[in-house]
C-alpha cells in the first residue's frame, strides 16, 4: 500500500507544482508523477540539509510542492538547452 499511496501523492503533488509553474509543460501522466515523487524526495534532503526536518522524515505537502517546482524548473532549462 506505501508504493501506490507514494504514487498518487506523488501525481497530486506533480499536478499542483505544474499548474503553479508559468508556461507550457508538455509532460504526461508517468513524467507528472515521477515530478511529484523526486520533488519530494528533493525536498526532504533539502530541508534534512537545512535543519528543518529529522534524517529520514518526510517532507509534507508544501514542500513537496516546493520541491517539485525546483524539479520542474531545472527541468525546463534541460528541455530548453537540447
């Protein structure tokens, strides 16, 4: 059950950061919710790093999203460049 809640939270979170976002992302189901499943994993380490969350503790909703708007933008400018 931890893998199919991690996917929907992780689709839920990739849609959210996706209409926050400006401008046109072209990305399907799969890609939105590997968006939203690496934004969380980001945003754990990150706030880990920061001493705002315990080794190992999940980030939550909002930095999730934060995460996955990071995951996005870096993203784009990949997109971009090719």
């Amino acid at each position: 059950m931890g893998i199919i809640s991690m996917i929907v939270v992780g689709f839920i979170v990739g849609l959210i950061a996706r209409a926050i976002m400006p401008g046109d992302q072209k990305l399907g189901f799969i890609m939105t919710t590997v968006l939203g499943i690496v934004g969380a994993v980001v945003a754990g380490y990150l706030g880990a790093a920061l001493g705002l969350y315990q080794v190992g503790q999940g980030a939550g909703w909002i930095g999730s999203i934060v995460g996955a708007l990071i995951v996005l933008f870096v993203y784009g400018l990949i997109v971009k460049r090719s």
